[in-house]
C-alpha cells in the first residue's frame, strides 16, 4: 500500500509541474515568444523597390551588428495578418518591425494600444513633418517613426501646356476651378485630355478636402464628418465638373492609369510624389514634364498642399523591440546622411525635416527639364495641413463611392452625402 501511495503522489507531483509548463508555454506565446531576446529581428514590409529596399538601405548603413530578416507582404497581407494576430490575443509569429499605411494607422493603434512599443525615447517627433504625427501617435504617445511622404504636385506636360499657352507660372497657386477651366481650353487647343481619372477611386477626393484641413471624420477621428463637410461639398462639385468637362480619359486599374500618362494622351497627373518613377519610366519624354504645386480647393484656409497615401514604420511589443527601435532611430530617425542616399539610391522621399539641407536634395532632375523636384516636394510637404485620418476611412469611402456615382448620375449633391452620412453612422456604431 505504500508504494502505490507514494507512486500516486509521485504522479500528481508531475501533473501539477506539467499543467505549470504547459501554463508557462501558452503565457510565453501570448507574450510573443520565450521572453528571451531573439538573435535576430524581423520587419514586414510591402514594394520591393521603394518600401523594403529603403529597409535594406537602413541594415546597409546600420553602424552596429544586427541581423535583421526583411519578409515582403503585400500590403492587404500585412493588415490581415496583423488583425488576425493581435485579435486572436496571442503575438507568436509576429514581426519586430512593420510598415503599416497611415491612414490605416489609428485603427491598430486604438483597437490594440499594448501591442505597440511607444518611440518616444528615441526618436524626436518634431523633427518629421507636422501632419504625419496626428495619425501615428495615440494619448500623447508616438508609436510611429513617420518614413515616407505622399505629399502632391500636378505633374504636367510642358509641351502640351505651352501649345495651349500656358506656363508653371499659369499653374502656380491655382484652385481646382481654374484648373478646370485650364483643362477645357488645353483639350480644345491640343485634343489632349487633361486628367486620368477612376470613377470609383476617390484617392483625388482625400487630396482636395485634405487641402483645406478635412477629412471623412472630425477632428476627434470618430465624428463622421459628411453632410456638412464644405470641403467634401466642393471636392464633389469640382469631381463631377470635371467629368462633364469632356477631358477625363477614365481608367478602371492601376496599368490603365500609368498607360494614360506614358502614352502621352494626357496633359497633367496631380497625384503624391511617388508617381515620378513611373512617369520617368518612358524614356522618350524625358524634359517634357515639370511639376507645380497641387491645386487648392476655393474655401477659406485651404492651400496649396496636400497628400495621397504615405505610411510609417512601428514596433511590436515583442522580446527585441529596444533592438528594432534603435535600428530605426539610427537610421529613419536621425541619419542625414541615410536620407541622402535614399533619394540618390531609392529615389525614396521620407519626412525627416533636417535631411531637406543635404545636397541630395538640391540636386536638378534632368527628366523633369532641370527641376529641383525634391527641394520643392520638401518644402511643399512642410504645409501640408494635418488632419485625424481616424479608423474608418475606407469604410467610409467605400460608401461615398457608391454615392458619387449616384450623384454623377443626377442625384442632388445634398441628398448624397446625406445619404452618405446615415450609411457610415449606420455602419460604424
């Protein structure tokens, strides 16, 4: 009898240190991993040619030993995955270090604020431009090392526009009205159209409201801000007038956008900075091309400067965050010298202020007649007004989509974003 008591005993001595383990096990998982800091770091990005070689340009010019693994993701990829990790409650498998869009920021940031390594320590945020630091922090908190810029110019044909009679100056400091009325005498002059448009992206919408300080929400981020928009009114109203001005040549995908321009059937692209590599992609208009600032919307307040797109680096909080957060205050958060070679090496345009002194950005684009494309870019960039993306924004776009063709089709301006308003109210409870 006493063996087997003391065998028992023996084995529920072991039960109890295996539920321990086990225990210990599932808690290191839900914590992101053993606890111990990993040999190496892992960053998610999307674009091999802009986003992930600006990463390998950082690992490149990294002074100190780090063994960082880059795992290109389509961006969707990145935003189902890191919902389906985060919500799910448990970090395994997640990066060190990810790119996450900027308008898509806020909602990571609100729905799983403990899954993020605050970057106050490291970086200063006042050295990026101003309208990047609403989206990538939370309650006094910068989560995000703010990269790239989206910020906008109208790219446009000189050759065209000198035909029709027309000059940068004549493009400078315009509203979207006289852009219009630009627009209808270029076509009727040289038969070109003047824009290339998809009537079911509204990426030019977010430019013009942007312009003048708006956006889908308030500026508590959760608001819907539709109805009573009058920076969305008119953005809508200049839409459709351009659509009835008989110069838009429409495309329904991203390669019907790039052939509008690269065929030489349109006159402008007002579009984020990044679209320059792909206009310099045809080599036969090499010094047709310049680019003035992007038109305004015709209201109080509104200027000559806006984005289209743009996104930011954060860190999970992960056994290795201190790691990636000093890889990336070293390099994307004070090095003037690593901005330079961006643009040099990547033809990549960041948000860092100190780096617009560097001769990189000086430099003439023999493409774009002689231009010092990125000097101006920087300083454009520097008035872009900032504005609170919140979490829904392509929710809500999805629905002003729907009433935009609606409106376009007869339905009167204030019924449609009524309309609008009660749908995403409706939607986002």
């Amino acid at each position: 009898m006493k063996y087997f008591s003391v065998r028992k005993s023996w084995i529920l001595v072991f039960a109890i240190m295996t539920i321990f383990t086990l225990a210990a096990c599932s808690s290191d998982e839900t914590g992101g991993g053993s606890g111990e800091e990993p040999d190496e770091i892992t960053a998610w990005a999307w674009d091999p040619n802009f986003n992930i070689a600006a990463l390998e340009l950082a690992k490149e010019s990294y002074e100190k030993d780090i063994k960082l693994k880059i795992i290109e993701n389509a961006q969707d990829d990145i935003v189902q995955k890191l919902n389906t990790g985060l919500s799910s409650g448990t970090m395994k498998g997640m990066p060190n270090i990810v790119l996450i869009e900027d308008q898509r920021a806020q909602s990571f940031l609100k729905a799983y604020p403990d899954a993020f390594y605050p970057l106050d320590e490291y970086i200063n945020p006042d050295d990026f431009a101003a309208y990047k630091l609403a989206p990538t922090s939370l309650d006094g908190k910068q989560y995000g090392l703010p990269f790239d810029t989206g910020v906008t110019g109208l790219f446009f044909r000189t050759d065209y526009l000198k035909e029709a009679g027309y000059t940068m100056e004549d493009l400078s400091n315009i509203t979207w009205e006289k852009y219009i009325e630009i627009g209808k005498d270029v076509k009727a002059k040289t038969g070109k159209d003047m824009i290339s448009l998809d009537p079911n992206d509204l990426g030019l919408i977010r430019v013009m409201i942007q312009s003048a300080g708006s956006w889908y929400v308030k500026e508590d981020g959760t608001t819907v801000h539709l109805k009573d928009n009058e920076a969305l009114k008119k953005a809508f109203q200049n839409y459709k007038a351009m659509m009835e001005a008989d110069f838009v040549k429409a495309n329904s995908d991203w390669s019907q956008f790039i052939a509008a321009f690269n065929s030489g059937d349109v006159a402008t692209v007002p579009s984020g900075n990044w679209i320059g590599p792909s206009i310099e992609a045809e080599a036969s208009q090499k010094g047709k091309w310049a680019v003035a600032q992007i038109p305004r919307l015709d209201m109080e307040g509104a200027v000559n400067a806006s984005n289209q797109g743009g996104s930011s680096f954060y860190v999970l909080n992960i056994p290795g965050k201190e790691k990636a957060a000093e890889f990336l205050a070293e390099t994307f958060g004070s090095s003037k010298q690593f901005y330079q070679d961006l643009v040099l090496d990547v033809g990549a345009l960041g948000t860092y202020k100190p780096a617009s002194e560097g001769e990189a950005y000086q430099a003439e684009n023999e493409y774009f007649g002689g231009q010092k494309l990125i000097s101006d870019f920087s300083k454009w960039m520097e008035e872009i007004p900032s504005v609170n993306y919140g979490m829904h924004t392509y929710a809500i776009e999805d629905i002003l989509a729907a009433e935009m063709q609606n409106y376009l089709n007869g339905k009167s301006l204030e019924d449609a974003l009524a309309d609008a308003q009660a749908q995403a109210e409706a939607q986002l409870k």
